[in-house]
C-alpha cells in the first residue's frame, strides 16, 4: 500500500509534503521502514507517496484510527454537537476506565467535563456499546471517516477530525450539571445530615462503629458500588466553619448549626463519618474526615457531574493508596 503519511523517528507524525529525503521514515500502522516514492526518477525532491518494501500487517481502519488519535491528542481542541469548539487538556487513548468497554479516545477540560469520541472507519459503533455507553453518563460523538483513504493527506484527515461538523453524530447526550451547579461543603453535610448516618469511628455513638484500620475498607466498599466520585479534600476546618456560618442554613437553623459547628471544631484526633443521602436523584455517600485543623470530603455518586472522576477497578489500587493519605 502507499500512503502520504508516515512517522519520524520520534513518532511524530509526518505529512508527505514535508519529508526530508535524507531521512528515513516509519509506517504509521506496522512501523516499518518505508520507501520515498516520486513520479519523476530525476526529480529526487519531489515525493508522491511513501511505499512499503515488504507487505504491510496493518489495515486501512487502523492506519486511521492511530492517526486520528494522535492528531486529536495534539490538537486539544475539536468543534463537537452540543459542545461547540470544545477545548481540553485530558485525552487518553484507547481508555480503559470504564468496565467492560474501551472507547477510543476520552478528552476532558478544565471544568471537568468530558467526552468520548468514537472514530468510524469500517465499523460503526454498535448498540451494545452505545448502551453501556450511556450507563456511565458521558457524552459521546461518533466522527465518519470512512470516506478517507490511503491517499488521504494529513491536512484533509485533520480538517475531518477536527473541523467538519457535518460528519460527526451524537451517541449520548445527557444533561450535564457544571461545577457550580454542585452542592456545596455546607450544603452536602446539611442534606447528608439529613439522611442516613451509615458509620463513624467514634465509639459513644448510636451508629456503627468503624475502627480507624478498618476505614479505608470501608470507602473502598463504596468506591466499588458507584460509578464517580468527587474530591474535597484539602479543606481547612477554620475556612470550612465560616462557610457554613455564611451559608442561609445557619441562619434560618442557628441552633441547630451552632451545635453541629461546635462538634466538629471540638474534634482534635482524626474522626471520620459516613452518611447516605438522596438528591431525588438516587443516593449517594458522604465521607467526612475532620482533623484538628483539617475537613476532607470525599462524595460517591451515579450521577455524572463537572468535576467526577471515575471509579474504575483498574485504579482502586491507587485511589486506595490516595485514601490512605487522608487518614495519615
């Protein structure tokens, strides 16, 4: 097969119209060494097309799933239905964050919002996927490139993956909640106080009783059950106090809040706390980890929302060793 893009020998990817004769230059899809190929034998500057000197492994499909992978990495941004010239500094190709699918690419931006793009060449996104797709929440688009071909130069995929509205449909759109539309600490601990208290590690309390040691197996259960979680930590409590003193809940249930603030600024030796509650939109969990002069929240939820990060088994591993910090 010939084509009209290759890679350099740092991987990066190169146009036909930009090689230099003198070096040599990489199959995109089996990493061979290629052949500069012209039209003109006596025209030596010229190259028409690269062209492999033994047959190639790979295929069509996956000659532009890697290239349109690599030139979205590096663009960081891609116009998208619904959300315009989406900007983004998270992408992860090939992404294994999710139970029992591997979208082809996951980008995110600043604001937590994140998307899955799926790039059609051969095969279009079948239904199961879709499915399990919209189980975890997140938008997805599907880009058509199944008019592309091996002659194909880097410009014109570029344009098709980047810029052309016209080829791209929505898989799952749901309606996404931005940061601010995310309770705050205040308000979390006033709809958890609210609802159920699951544990904590205090003794002389009517719930159970959760030793220290045994915490972090207890999260893990959670972690386990939801599909996002959202970090607080990293909280003062002085800063966190006054907040809940700001908020219009202290001041319609003074008492009740001034009470509550005095339990928690009373805390000097690590405390943590466990509460369900319920949005109207299913429940969620609350860990409450309160320091002398530290609060550290940590929300598990099935709703997708700016900021959520994933609870995939792939990372319980290193979000166990992350928990663990918090208790330290």
């Amino acid at each position: 097969m010939n084509t009209k893009i290759a890679k350099d020998i740092t991987g990066e990817l190169i146009n036909i119209t930009d090689v230099k004769v003198s070096q040599t230059y990489y199959c995109v899809d089996c990493g061979k060494a290629l052949i500069k190929k012209n039209k003109n034998p006596d025209n030596r500057k010229r190259i028409i097309h690269f062209a492999h000197s033994t047959n190639c492994s790979g295929n069509l499909e996956t000659y532009l799933h890697k290239i349109s992978k690599d030139i979205i990495e590096k663009e960081k941004k891609i116009l998208l239905p619904q959300l315009g010239n989406f900007s983004f500094a998270l992408c992860e190709k090939e992404c294994r964050r999710f139970e029992g699918i591997v979208p082809d690419i996951l980008i995110g931006n600043e604001n937590g919002i994140k998307a899955i793009i799926e790039i059609y060449v051969r095969h279009i996104t079948d239904e199961l996927k879709i499915k399990k797709i919209k189980g975890f929440g997140i938008p997805a688009f599907e880009i058509d490139l199944s008019a592309l071909s091996y002659d194909s130069d880097f410009e014109t995929i570029r344009h098709e993956l980047i810029e052309n509205l016209s080829n791209r449909k929505t898989l799952h759109f749901p309606v996404i909640k931005s940061s601010v539309d995310k309770p705050t600490q205040s308000q979390q601990l006033q709809q958890s106080r609210g609802n159920q208290s699951l544990w904590s590690t205090v003794k002389d309390t009517a719930i159970k009783y959760v030793p220290l040691e045994d915490v972090t197996n207890e999260v893990l259960e959670f972690y386990d059950h939801y599909k996002f979680y959202f970090d607080d930590a990293g909280l003062s409590k002085e800063g966190f106090l006054k907040s809940i003193e700001g908020s219009q809940s202290y001041k319609n249930k003074t008492s009740q809040w001034k009470d509550f603030k005095k339990k928690i600024d009373e805390i000097n030796d690590l405390t943590v706390f466990a509460f369900r509650s319920n949005s109207g939109k299913g429940s969620g969990i609350l860990v409450l980890c309160v320091t002398k002069e530290n609060l550290n929240f940590i929300t598990f939820s099935n709703t997708y929302k700016a900021d959520a990060l994933f609870t995939n088994s792939s990372d319980r591993k290193k979000f166990a060793s992350w928990f663990k910090t918090l208790l330290d």
